[in-house]
C-alpha cells in the first residue's frame, strides 16, 4: 500500500483466501447446540441449481512465520545514517522504524515489508458444509456444529494453532470440495463467496504475545471468530461484540469476486 507522504510503501501481510458460498434449503432435523451460528445476505442471480452453504477451511505450507524487513533509500543511493540510527527492523516494531526511517531529511522513500517465509503460504484448502436454513436466495442462516478437521490447523512459531475458512457456495456435486492453489483454474464446484468476512477457530487460546494476535491485531479466547475484512493497512479485523448476522455472500464466477487478501 502506498502511503502519502515521502514515497513511503508498507508493504502489509496478506493471506491468499479463496471462498465460496450457497444453496436453497430447509430446516435441516435438530442435531445439537451449535458451537457458532452466522447468517448474513446472499446476492445470487434468479435461478440457481443445486448448491450448499458451507466454510473452506485453507491449509498451509507449514508453521506461519512472518518475515519484516525495511529498507530506506537516499537520493544519493548511499545509506542513511540517520535511517540507521533507527534501530534494527523488527515485526513488532516496524512501524516505528518506517516512522523513524521517513523522518530523516536525507530519505526519499521508506520500504517496509512483512511477509511469510514460504511462499505460497496457503497451498490448498477443504470445504465443509454445514446444516443452513433461511430465506434463499435473500438470506442464509449456517449454524456449524463441530470444530474444523485438525489438518486445517496452522501452527505458528510461538507454538499456537488457528484454523481460517471462508464462507463458500459450493456445488454439492463437487464433494470432497478440495481446491489446489496451484493449479490455473478455479474448480467448477466453487460458485462464490465471502468477500466481507472470514471464520477463525481457535482450538486454545491465543495470546497477545503470539504471532497470530500480531498478525489479527488481538489476542483470541478459544472457539470460533468472526474476521470482516476492512480496506485499512491491517486488512481484516476482528468484529466488535462478536457480531455475526452481517456476513455477505455472493454467489458469481469465481474469477469476478474481490477475494480477502
């Protein structure tokens, strides 16, 4: 994201999510206390065939990690000494540095950069539906009844573990719903998505001096979380008061939808 100011660029974390989202339904039979329930608007063109409302949980490379690196530029192209008296670049304080290294009279333009060692960090994801009732196409309601399976679960290096989905309108046909990230094409059972928010489950607690409150921007008690995605630096943030009856889904070529980055 490029900043006003001196040229500054900060370069911010972002996770490759794909999603999708629904189809029409009715009550389902009463299975148990769900462990969360969200309902939201779909947006869906009139007629529709068979499809199902259910979370695409995304399965990582390895342990998340973030990487940060800053790097401050003179007109001259020699460095800054001012720019080094900053201090090292760190995750945790790289914003200071990039404020640091921007106040320095001889520094044309600041860099900074967060980002996972491996890349790409998402290499897939496995889709799982979820017993939904409500006013299809207009409104869905998605009550989920059990935690993620544990191979959706990203580690990190500070030791804790987070399972993150989209919500997704999937083509039952499609099952098992398993996308590969690296193939060149969206799979055909992948009708739409979320492009508002996303599900996170936490199996334990996550800390404030964890990497994953880091990168969400808070600490998280277990059990599930709902993530709406903003248009500032932090790209996504936790919904205040837990609210989860404003998720929007749309239903389109997988190809049109502004996919959380």
């Amino acid at each position: 994201m490029i900043q006003n100011g001196k040229n500054k660029a900060a370069i911010g974390f972002g996770l490759l999510l794909l999603g999708s989202g629904c189809d029409g339904q009715a009550d389902p039979s009463y299975r148990g206390e769900p462990l969360v329930s969200v309902s939201g608007q779909v947006e869906a063109p009139l007629s529709l065939g068979p499809v199902e409302v259910g979370v695409l949980w995304l399965i990582a490379a390895g342990d998340f990690d973030v990487v940060c690196t800053g790097e401050a530029t003179t007109a001259s192209g020699e460095a800054s000494a001012c720019a080094e008296a900053c201090g090292e670049v760190t995750c945790a304080g790289l914003e200071a540095w990039g404020d640091c290294a921007e106040a320095c009279a001889d520094v044309t333009s600041v860099i900074v950069e967060a980002k996972t060692s491996a890349s790409p960090f998402i290499r897939g994801g496995v889709a799982q539906t979820a017993p939904a009732v409500g006013e299809f196409p207009a409104r869905f309601s998605l009550d989920i009844l059990e935690p993620p399976p544990d191979d959706v679960l990203i580690g990190s290096t500070t030791g804790e573990r987070l399972a993150i989905g989209e919500f997704v309108a999937l083509d039952p046909a499609g099952d098992p719903w398993r996308i590969d990230f690296t193939e060149p094409e969206y799979p055909d059972w992948l009708l739409g998505g979320s492009e508002t928010h996303l599900l996170v489950y936490a199996p334990e607690p996550i800390p404030e001096t964890s990497i994953w409150a880091n990168m969400l921007g808070s600490p998280l008690t277990a059990g599930y979380h709902l993530l709406e995605v903003s248009s500032e630096e932090s790209g996504a943030a936790l919904v205040p008061g837990g609210d989860l009856g404003e998720v929007r889904l749309l239903i389109a070529p997988p190809d049109t939808i502004a996919w959380p980055l």
